[in-house]
C-alpha cells in the first residue's frame, strides 16, 4: 500500500500554486554552479572562437560571461507585482505580451503622478510652505497673522495663486514665473 501512495503523491500536484516553494541549495551552491557555468560558456565560446581563428582575451570572456550570467539572475530575482482584478494568465489585453515589473512601474507612476488632485495635494501645499516660512525668516510675519501687509509683499497674482486654487495646473513657465516672485521677498 505504501508503493501505491508513493506513486500518488508523485502523480498529484502540490496545493501550492507554481513559484510560491523556496528553492532549495545553499547560496555558496549557487555561487559554485554560476562558477562553473562561467567555465563551462567560456570554454565553449574559446574552442568556438578558435575555430574560427579569432583570439579574445580570457579575462573578456570570463568577464562576459559573469556579466551575463549575473544579469540573468538579478532579472529572475525581479517580478513584476501582482496585478488586482487578473489572472496570470490572461493576456489579452495586453496584446499577447505579458507584463514585466518595468512597464508595472512605470504605469504605477504615470497614474500617481498625473492624478487630478496630485498638484493641490503635494506641489501647491509645499509652495505655499514655502512662501510660508519666506516671510516669517525675512519678514517675521505670516500670512495668516498679517493678511493685509503679506499681501502687499506678495503681490496680487503671487496672493491669488496661493489664498484661491487654481482650477487646473499652471503651465511651467507661469510656476517659473511665481517662483521667481517668492524669490524676489
């Protein structure tokens, strides 16, 4: 009976879903199989070069191959996070391609970054810090101590910009622009 569950459990797949079991091996085994991987493409690649009569350098070869061999293990190492709301295999809105951690990343910050209330949130509230602690080292008021005379320091587009949001960003050279009149308190 016991040749009969033995051959089940080899027959049957594990519960846990594929890529979540920890490798097995120490990391000195790693390190002494990409050795001798090294070895092995390097002799391959000089047996294969001088067959074609063209001489390289060892330590090129050598440096080559730690070289590609590194890169493939940092790029396994890397994946891409979980996207919510898909299975792993299913590809078709991505035109057939599966998507790798970079386009993940750079997707993950077009969205933060082009968030509608991301300027009111972060760039608006710290230049208005900024304008903030401007005049209180310079002037020794603030805006909410001294409306009257922070105004007249400001100026009335400097004031408007920050004591009424703007309904949509400014374009760079307008904050170019009300930078340089906080540069100028």
């Amino acid at each position: 009976m016991s040749e009969l569950s033995a051959l089940n459990d080899l027959f049957t797949g594990d519960d846990e879903p594929e890529g979540t079991q920890q490798r097995r091996g120490s990391a000195l085994g790693g390190w002494i199989r990409s050795a001798l991987g090294v070895a092995a493409l390097t002799v391959v690649t000089i047996v294969l070069l001088r067959v074609g009569g063209v001489a390289v350098p060892l330590i090129a070869l050598v440096a080559g191959w730690s070289a590609v061999l590194l890169l493939r293990r940092v790029a396994a190492s890397v994946s891409p996070p979980p996207v919510h709301g898909r299975r792993p295999d299913d590809d078709a809105g991505y035109g057939g391609e599966t998507e790798d951690g970079m386009r993940a990343a750079v997707k993950r910050w077009e969205r933060r970054l082009s968030a509608p209330d991301r300027f009111q949130q972060v760039s608006r509230s710290m230049f208005t810090e900024l304008v903030d602690e401007r005049l209180r080292q310079r002037h020794g008021l603030t805006r909410a101590g001294d409306p009257e005379r922070a105004r007249k320091l400001l100026g009335d587009r400097l004031w408007t910009f920050l004591d009424k949001p703007p309904r949509r960003h400014p374009a760079p050279k307008d904050y170019a622009a009300l930078i340089a009149e906080v540069e100028k308190i």
